[in-house]
C-alpha cells in the first residue's frame, strides 16, 4: 500500500532508504511494489531512560537531532551526552550487522525515500532525513504506513513531503501495527537477512 501511494505521488526511479530495524522489511516490500532499489540507514533514539519517550536520535554520521522542545537543566547534560555516546555505540554495532560497514547505494542526484515501520516519534527519521541530504540526495520524502498525527505535524513543519496511509491520534501510535515484535526478535533477524539482500 505505501509503495503504492509513493508510486501514485510520482517518486520514480527512486531509492528507499529502510531505518532500521523497523523500516527495513516494510522498504523492501514497498520498493518491491514500485520496482525501485532499496538499501538501509541505521539509525537509533536517544533516550535518557528504557522506560521515557526519546527526545532525539542519531543516523550514522550524521549530527544528533534533538526535540526542540526539551530544554536540559546542567545536571542533565551529562547524561545527555552519554545517552548520545550510547546511541552512537549502537550504530555502530548495528552498521555492521546491517550493512556489514559497506557505504549505502549512491544518493547523489536522486530521490531519496526514508522508510521507517512505525512513526510515534519523528526523530529518528528525521535524523536518517538529514544523513540522506548530506550524501547528497536532491530530494527527501518521508514515508511510513503509521504515523501519530504529533509526528506528521514535526514533520511537515520540516518541509518534507510526508507519505502515509494512516495516521492516528494517539501520541504514541498504534499499540501493535505488526502484531507482537519487539527488541532481539525473529523479526529482527529477519530484518537483517533482508538488509544483506540490499547490497
């Protein structure tokens, strides 16, 4: 349905980017859909606690993007920063699970399309947004299947073109949108394996 709506919307000759790990199956299967190439950025939150929503996220090399709106106290600053180093680790690691550190297909010149599973939070496709335009992509459109209506007002206010079927009012998304998956799940897995078919 989401390469469907992409393809309606014109973005051919495209490549979806899938954010891991969520976003990697789902841009497979919508660039499927169009016929478009497909690879993965990897990309994770930051957050100051397991439990407490993220207030930002880091894609690979590319700087932190922060919630504008959370405004740390001096106490909080060191452990922003090693909530930053944290996330920075798990990149790390993940690149070379994902991508086994090879460099993502060229974006120079092209549309890129970053694809995540579930938008609740905006920050971590925006922060794949900003490692898409600094490899030189000339054009960046988000697109996920669910996205909470907070998330798609962040991201239209950003000025990228934004391509969901279904966008909910609940600020944390919906409960369950690909049934029970979570963290080293068969899905992760999977998603890994599809990652590997990407190159």
């Amino acid at each position: 349905m989401l390469g469907q709506q992409l393809a309606s919307r014109g973005y051919i000759g495209c490549i979806l980017l899938g954010v891991t790990p969520e976003g990697v199956e789902i841009a497979a299967h919508a660039a499927k859909a169009m016929g478009a190439q497909f690879d993965v950025l990897v990309a994770a939150f930051i957050k100051l606690g397991s439990n407490l929503a993220p207030i930002g996220a880091v894609a690979e090399s590319a700087p932190s993007e922060m919630d504008p709106d959370f405004q740390p106290g001096g106490e909080l600053m060191d452990k922003l920063a090693s909530a930053i180093d944290e996330s920075r680790a798990r990149i790390s690691q993940d690149l070379i699970l994902y991508r086994t550190q090879r460099p993502v297909k060229k974006l120079a010149g092209r549309i890129a399309v970053i694809v995540d599973g579930q938008v609740a939070y905006p920050w971590r496709v925006l922060a794949a947004a900003k490692l898409a335009e600094q490899l030189g992509a000339k054009q960046v459109v988000i697109a996920t299947p669910v996205a909470s209506q907070a998330a798609a007002e962040r991201i239209a206010a950003r000025g990228y073109e934004f391509a969901c079927p279904s966008v909910v009012m609940d600020a944390a998304g919906h409960p369950l949108p690909y049934g029970d998956v979570s963290g080293d799940t068969p899905e992760r897995l999977r998603s890994i394996m599809i990652a590997h078919q990407a190159a």
